[in-house]
DNA sequence: TTACTACTTGGAGTTAACTCCAAGTCAAGG
DNA sequence: CCTTGACTTGGAGTTAACTCCAAGTAGTAA
C-alpha cells in the first residue's frame, strides 16, 4: 500500500516539516506509524484525517480543539456523537465568522467608495459635514441609495 | 462639545482599557488627546477611527497594518492614494478569505452529515469503502448529489 | 472629608503557533 | 562505497496580541 514520509504530508498541506513536528507533538498525529528507520509514515487511510485538520486549521479552530477531535477519532464509535456535535459546533461557528466577515467587507467597500470619492476631490473635506472633520452622515444615505445591499445568500 | 474617555472607547469596542493602551503603544490612536489630568479623551471626530480600527482588527488586519493606515489619516491628503489602495487591497484579502471560509464550511457540512450517518448506524463502517477504514468516495458523490452547492451569489 | 472609581505609567508575564538549530541516523543514487 | 538529502530528537527562540500587575493621581458621590 502507498506510504507517505513527513515531507510529502507537507507539500500537500503546504507547511513545513517543523509545523508537522509540532503538531505531532501537540497531539494531532497519533495515526502516524513509524519505519524501521524511526520515520513518521502515513497510509492512504490517515490522509483523511490530514484533510480534516487542514480544514479546522484553515477555519482558525485552535490546534488544541482539533486535537480533541482527533483523539476521539481514535477512540472509535463510542464517540460518534461527541464527533457529530463537535462539527454542528464548528458549522454554526463558521456560518457566524463568515457573517462578520461579511459585514465588514461591507464596510470596507464603503470606506474605498469614500476614498475614491476624496481621491478625485484631491481632498478628504468634500466628505466632511459642514464645519467639522469628519464624514456626513447623508454622504453615508446617499452611498446607501447608490449601492444597495447585494451578497445576499439564495436560501 | 461630547468628549470620551478610555473606558467609554473600549465599552464601545468591546476590549479592555488595557488593550486599548496597548494599542495606543503600537501607534493606533494618535488622535487621542489629554485633559488636565493626563487622561486620553476621545472627541466625536475620533469615533470615526475607532470605527475603521474596528473594522480592520475584526477583518484581521495586523495592529501593525492598521498603524500603517491610521498614521497616513493623520497625514491629511497627500495620503488619500494610499487609503483608498489600502481598501482596495483589504476589499480583494477579505473577499479571498471569505471564499475559503465558505470552502471550509461546504467541507465541515459534509463531515456533519457524514456523522449523522455514522451516528444513525451507531458505527462509522457504514460510511467506509468495503475493506477499508476510510470513506468511500461513492458515499461523496451520493452526498453531493443530496446537497447540490447553495451559498451562490447573487451578482 | 472620605471613600470609591477610573484613570496614569512602566514593565513583566502569558499564550498560541510556529520557527530554527544542533547533532545525529538512515536510505537511495551514481 | 560515498555523498546527498530527508528524516530524527530536544530544546531554545520568536512574534503577535494581549494581559496583568504595582504604584500613583485625579475626579465624583455621600
């Protein structure tokens, strides 16, 4: 059967060797078999589990949280439910980021939009309320009428 | 005119006063002023920056990078060309980052309802390629089949 | 007036997630 | 057979972003 060494793992998580080491160290690779070499070596089976913490690690759940979840894989079936609830609690907490993220690009394009809009005036106080140093509100309404609400999810 | 103090910013922000200094250290609030007793206030002008301040530490901006945009604020004008390529930079980051969270979240779905199965069958085997310990890649096109891709845009 | 907060500074400590290094082992290619 | 490169361990160092003192001052409410 195909094996794989600690470098192949890394090119396909796109890390180093060191941050596989340390992951090992921090409980994430307990499926790793060794060589008679002493080398880590990883089947086809465990590369599944590589995709599962490269998920997590790319949805900001810290090293220590997947590592639970990967000691109760190793647990078997007893903790199918521990399992399930854990990926209920990370979709829920993903669908939550992606909303704050969403509102904040919703922001930031209206700060780029008030920056355009400075740029071309060649001064920040065409955005100005009248007699103060900071932005109108009705430039704000008016942006508003211009760009309504798209990214709207279709349900 | 309505002024602030430390305390009324970090209500606001929701963080402690002490990271509000310490944001002060790394340079994000040199707008703030002192009163006689020494204490940083905060006028309405200022909320605007916190705002933005915000915005970036919620989109993961580095306190650096948001250093970085604040001092140029502080520069007047002859910046407007770096705030407005600032956003335009953050736009495209975000709208990256928002992509593959929304990857991630497709990924844990599966994972989710790949354990409710195992779950149902009180053994995670029924999920399993015959003669093997991992999924079967049938049982993912079965799944996607059942979940046709959402969360398109509307463009 | 007295107590109670909220603020000030400087600086030390913490945590997560790497990141790097030294010294050594092993295997495959020429 | 020898070199080269990939691996091993243990452990130290780094970085970002806080977080927590201690000692002191200043404004507010009873």
């Amino acid at each position: 059967m195909k094996t794989y060494l600690i470098g192949d793992i890394a090119k396909k998580m796109n890390v180093t060797t060191d941050t596989l080491r340390y992951y090992d160290k921090e409980g994430l690779l307990p499926f790793a078999k060794r060589d008679e070499a002493g080398r880590r070596i990883f089947t086809e089976d465990d590369l599944g589990y590589v995709e599962v913490i490269n998920c997590l690690k790319k949805s900001a759940v810290p090293v220590k949280k997947i590592g639970q979840f990967i000691e109760w894989c190793m647990q078997g079936d007893q903790t199918l439910e521990q399992r399930y609830d854990f990926m209920v609690k990370r979709e829920a907490a993903l669908e939550r980021q992606i909303k704050e993220l969403e509102t904040q690009l919703a922001f930031l394009r209206w700060k780029k939009w008030y920056y355009a809009r400075a740029k071309a005036a060649k001064t920040e106080s065409v955005n100005f309320k009248p007699g103060t140093q900071r932005s109108d509100p009705a430039l704000y309404d008016h942006y508003q009428k211009l760009h309504p609400a798209s990214n709207k999810f279709i349900e």
